[in-house]
C-alpha cells in the first residue's frame, strides 16, 4: 500500500509555494466592538509573522494531484493560509466573510461556507497581549456568528446566538473585539445552526504566539485541522489522496498543530516515529510525553514535535478505519503524507 502512495506521488507532484501572515491592551471591550464595523477602515496592513515552515525557510509543498479547481481556493497549500490584517491605533484588525464557495474535496466538489473562501478559513497568528479587532460579515443564506475556542474573551464577545449576541443576519456584520489570551492553539468557528455549518466548512485556526520564549526549539510549524461533517473526512479541507504532503528532513523537528473540530475521535497514529506531545487545548504539559497514537476527542488540539530519524515516505492517519479506507479498500480520507528526505 505504502508502495501505491509512492507512486502515486510520483506521478501526479505539484509545487505549492509557501507565504508567511504588537500591541497590548487590558480585558475591556471598547464601545463600538460587537455594533456596525463603520469607521474601521485603515491603511497600514500587516503581514503577520511566525509563519509556517518556520522561520525564513519556505517549505516545498507537493500535492497529489495538482489542481483540485476549488473556487476561491488560494494558491497556497490549504490550511497554511495567513489572515492579513492592518494595525489602527495599535489594534490588529481582521476581516472574515463568511460565503459559499464549490470546493473540491478531491475527485468530488461540495459546496462549502467558508470564512473568506477557504477551508479552513485563514490562520489568525498574533502575539499574547495583543488586542485585535475581527470584523465578520455574513454574505450566507442564514444567519451565522463566531466562537473564539479556547480564548479567554469577554462575556459577549464568545459568539453565542441568543446567548451573548443575536445571530448575524444575511447581509449584515457583527465586530469581536478582545485581547488575544493565553497563548497557545486555539479554534475559530460558527455556533450557529453549528452541525450545518461547522460540517459545511466554517472554522479555521487561531494561533497566540507567547509573549515569553518557550521551553522547546523546532524548525518548522504545520496545522492540521480534522474534520468530518459534509465535506467528509478531511485535513485542511481535503481528503486523502488529495491531502497536501509535507516535507521535513532527517533530524529536523517539527512541530505540529493537531486540532480536531470535527464531531467523532479520530486516534491519529504517525508512522516511522514516535512524537513528544508538548501541549493540549493551548496549555503546555507540566511533563511532555512520548507517544505514535494521539486520541482526538471533538474539540481537542494538541502540539507535539516531531524528529525523524530515517528519511521515506510516511503517513500520520485515523486508525478508525473506516475513517481511512472506503467500501472498496481504497485509502481515502484522513491521511496525511510526511516526506523525509536526508
């Protein structure tokens, strides 16, 4: 089987390119945040920084196979995308619209809602401390909202409909503002008629990069967003052998960004390595622990690194494997190709 994944590889690789994406503040809400977003309009625009691969480096990307025709889909490997923002009077401030977009699974196309025409929606990387402002629109069929998972936000800013806000209509916005707290991974994603639209492809990553340096060193930075509603079992917004392939080199380590928003467990077994779990729900672990299967309650994200020490073709999967393998016998669904090279 490996073999087949080998071949396959060779011959349908794609180059991806690779793109990367402070302020303070206390816990208040300024008036404005959660009314009409007029007036925010701004100059300055950032880029973002920590992006993925790591450092300056830009990683290769393959995919197999190239061109899956998504409409709004970026020329970016998916689930790397960076949020851009501009910065207006120290506050980041972010735009997500929420739309329907066709979206290519693979050799099946959906339609999807996303958050600025992907799936997931972009990665919002900031620092601890900072205060961002997210400015959401809402060009759906049916009202939607937000909820910032695993953040300490303000009471009427977690984006519950009929709760801490009424739902964001069809044509209309909603603005979230809060300081950016605790460090750690964390989710965005609707909380709104959620099934629907969290299995249609509303949510995305949120990234808080501590303000103090970390214990641990790594090369390179992934996520990897799991999913199971109406797209299918899915990584980044695509399933098997559609998922884009990482490479990584012998000795380097990694670190990787598990998050699974999905609504089953998915136990995702790493072959060729063992990997150190370093955090789980944005928190560190008081004792970091080895491991090759990680169960991922709905939910859950967790950090590990990852250090190979032989090159190859390996793959990090589901082992529910039905979540993997179709009627057929034919590997599908959630995995995810590492390529070590020397």
């Amino acid at each position: 089987m490996l073999a087949g994944v080998v071949v396959l590889g060779l011959l349908l690789w794609a180059v991806y390119p690779m793109a990367g994406a402070s302020g303070s503040g206390n816990d208040g809400t300024p008036a404005g945040a959660g009314s009409s977003a007029a007036g925010t309009t701004g100059s300055a625009e950032g880029t973002g920084h920590g992006g993925q691969g790591g450092g300056e480096a830009a990683a290769d990307y393959t995919i197999y196979p190239a061109g899956t025709g998504s409409e709004g889909q970026k020329a970016l490997p998916e689930g790397q995308q960076l949020a851009r923002y501009r910065v207006e009077n120290g506050v980041k401030v972010f735009e997500l619209t929420a739309l329907p977009v066709k979206w290519s699974v693979g050799d099946k196309e959906y339609e999807a809602w996303t958050f600025n025409g992907t799936v997931p929606g972009p990665q919002i990387r900031v620092k601890e401390g900072d205060r961002v402002r997210i400015i959401v629109k809402n060009q759906l069929p049916e009202p939607t909202v937000i909820h910032w998972h695993g953040l300490a936000v303000p009471n009427k800013m977690d984006g519950v409909p009929m709760v801490t806000q009424d739902p964001i209509p069809p044509g209309g916005q909603f603005v979230y503002e809060f300081v950016a707290r605790p460090a750690g991974t964390h989710m965005y994603h609707t909380h709104h008629n959620t099934m629907k639209q969290k299995g249609m492809g509303l949510y995305g990553t949120f990234i808080v990069e501590p303000k103090d340096p970390e214990p641990w060193k790594y090369d390179a930075d992934y996520s990897l967003m799991i999913s199971d509603g109406q797209l299918g079992y899915v990584i980044n917004g695509k399933s098997f052998p559609h998922t884009a392939p990482i490479k990584l080199k012998v000795g380097e380590t990694a670190r990787f960004r598990l998050m699974n928003i999905g609504d089953q467990v998915h136990p995702m077994h790493l072959h060729g390595s063992d990997f150190t779990i370093i955090a789980k729900d944005g928190q560190p672990l008081p004792q970091p622990m080895k491991a090759n299967t990680l169960d991922l309650m709905p939910g859950d994200t967790y950090d590990v690194l990852v250090n190979f020490d032989r090159p190859g073709t390996w793959v990090w999967h589901c082992h529910i494997i039905s979540h993997v393998e179709d009627a057929q016998g034919n590997m599908m669904g959630l995995i995810q190709v590492l390529q070590v090279e020397e």
